[in-house]
C-alpha cells in the first residue's frame, strides 16, 4: 500500500470520522435504511387488545379537544363521516389508531383530578416519533396513487427518500383548512430550501415573493419522474407553461435554447436583468466569441464597444424567430 513519507494513515482515518460526525451533528439527521412496507405496517396497526370506538364517544369524554373537534367537522377529512356522502369512513382513529384504552379509565380521572383530567394518550400512535414512511403510509391508506394521482410518484420522490413526510408540510390541526394556502407554500418549501429564498430575493426573480406564483406552479412537490420535480418533461417543457410565445417552433431556432432555458437564465433569481446568468455581451460570448469578433469593433476600441452594446439590440427575436434577414439567414431578428 502507498504510504505518504512522515505521515501515518490512522490519524487520516480519524480525522475523516471526526468530519463526517460533525456533518452529521450540524445536518441533524442520521441515515437509516429503508425497511421494508410491511415493517411500516406495524408500526401503525395500534394495539391490538384496543377497540375503535368512534370519534363522538372520544370527544365527547373530554373537552380539551373541542376547537380540534370543530375545525375537524369543517374540513374535507369530517366531512367524510357522514354517511349520506357514501365516502370511505375519516376520523380521528383513522390516524390515531383504535381509542377505546384511551378512555378507560378517563372517568375515574376525573373524579380525581376534576376537569384536569385528561385520556391516556400513551395507548395511541405516537404518530411523531413514527419514521417519516410510517407516517405518510397512514395517509397513504386512503391516498393511494389509484384515487390521488398525484401520488403515483410519491414513495420513488426526493422528498419520500430523504425523511419527508405528508406531516413534514400538512398540519391537519392548525384549521379546517387541511391543504396549503397559496399564500404558505413559498414559505413551506423555505424550511428546507434558504438558498432559493435567496435567489428569490435578489434583483431580478420571478414573482414570487409578490404572491404572484408559488414553487408549485414549476415542481410537484409529492413527486415527478423528471429532474428537479418538474412539472414539464424538460426545463423549456416547464418555462412555456407560462412563457408561451418562446415555444415555437419556429423556423429559424437558436439551438441553445430549445431545451434547457437554464442555459441562459437562473430560474429563482438573477443579480442581472431577465434572470440572465450573465450580464450580455458575455452570455453570448461564451458560445459566439469567435465568429462575432469584427462585429464588436468600433471605431474607438473593442473594450468600449462590449460594454456598450447588447447583443439583442439587434437580435431581438433571441428564442427563434420565423423572419429570415435580407440576405435569407436566421439571424434572429424581428
């Protein structure tokens, strides 16, 4: 084995140990190993020697649950329990697990420590402490990829494979309102990613910080089968959902461009105007540097004319164009 001379490969290794701990100290989460679905099965059956009882016999023994209660009945989840919808049953021991342990003895307390008293919350779920797949398998009982759609990529997503779970951004004890509010959901998807809150603050960016759009308008946060959970098949796929007029065809195409937008612009934000990665000339340099030479002399020096001049002054229909110049080229102007 090589050996570097004067120095000694184990205090290297501990060294690396020491690094990686401290990684995993700083990131607050520790790597485990997926288990199989049936592991997470069990983990939220409940007790076995428990009965479901029914969400009215639960509430109606204890009073610290009122507003929870109330906002349950005016959210889609309530409205599921009446019967005349001829919906699947929803109630708190859907998530909860079977209650009738948690109410055993809920009398007698009551008579000990008055209105003080409270259920046995130990004989339910610990839904917290249940690994995130665990978690989002009990939702997963009702919303499966055959009646949600949007889920059918959900247990091969990003967000499923690293600890995130449908609890992770829905709170279905905050409101009767169970999804999130357009107004959240860039605030949501911070907690997780402050670098593109930082791209969103800058000069120039897409209007999101105005409440104009949301991260959801480009990703799908529950899964997609393309990069970055986009919600196109390719980046200009999901720029001309909005960006219409740039989705040609056209007859004369700026090759670049009719892919990846992500070439010339930074989709979050930009210190440069239209999210350009780069102030121009110097964008198109980096591809048009050496046929373009004489086109950026003047009369008093190169330098003066780069700065000066942007390449779309003439050039305007930059994403293509169907008007060829006077000669028959694509120039890519108007």
């Amino acid at each position: 084995m090589h050996r570097f001379p004067g120095r000694h490969p184990a205090p290297l290794i501990l060294l690396n140990l020491l690094t990686l701990l401290a990684l995993v100290a700083c990131n607050g989460k520790v790597s485990r190993p997926l288990l199989p679905v049936a592991e997470y099965e069990k983990l939220i059956v409940g007790r076995i020697d428990a009965e479901y009882v029914g969400t009215d016999n639960c509430v109606a023994q204890c009073h610290r649950h009122d507003k929870l209660t109330d906002d349950f009945r005016h959210s889609v989840h309530g409205e599921q329990i009446k019967a005349e919808t001829g919906l699947p049953l929803v109630n708190c021991e859907s998530c909860h697990g079977p209650g009738s342990l948690a109410i055993a003895d809920l009398e007698a307390a009551k008579q000990q420590h008055g209105d003080q008293a409270k259920c046995d919350t130990g004989t339910l779920l610990d839904l917290k402490t249940l690994p995130a797949q665990a978690q989002s398998l009990i939702c997963l009982r009702c919303h499966s990829s055959a009646s949600t759609p949007s889920l059918a990529h959900w247990p091969t997503s990003t967000h499923a494979l690293h600890d995130v779970s449908c609890f992770s951004c829905h709170r279905l004890h905050e409101g009767p309102q169970q999804k999130v509010s357009h107004d959240q959901m860039a605030e949501l998807c911070y907690q997780c990613h402050p670098d593109v809150k930082t791209q969103f603050n800058l000069f120039s960016h897409h209007p999101v910080r105005e409440k104009k759009m949301n991260c959801f308008d480009c990703h799908d946060p529950h899964g997609s089968p393309h990069n970055a959970l986009l919600k196109g098949g390719t980046v200009r796929d999901t720029c001309t959902r909005c960006h219409m007029d740039k989705s040609g065809p056209f007859i004369f195409e700026h090759g670049d461009v009719t892919e990846n937008c992500s070439n010339c612009h930074s989709p979050h934000g930009s210190v440069t105007r239209r999210l350009l990665t780069v102030t121009m000339p110097y964008l198109c340099l980096q591809c048009h540097a050496s046929a373009h030479q004489a086109g950026l002399m003047s009369a008093d020096s190169r330098e003066r004319a780069i700065f000066a001049r942007r390449c779309t002054d003439c050039h305007s229909m930059i994403h293509g164009s169907d008007t060829p110049d006077s000669q028959g080229h694509g120039t890519l102007r108007r």
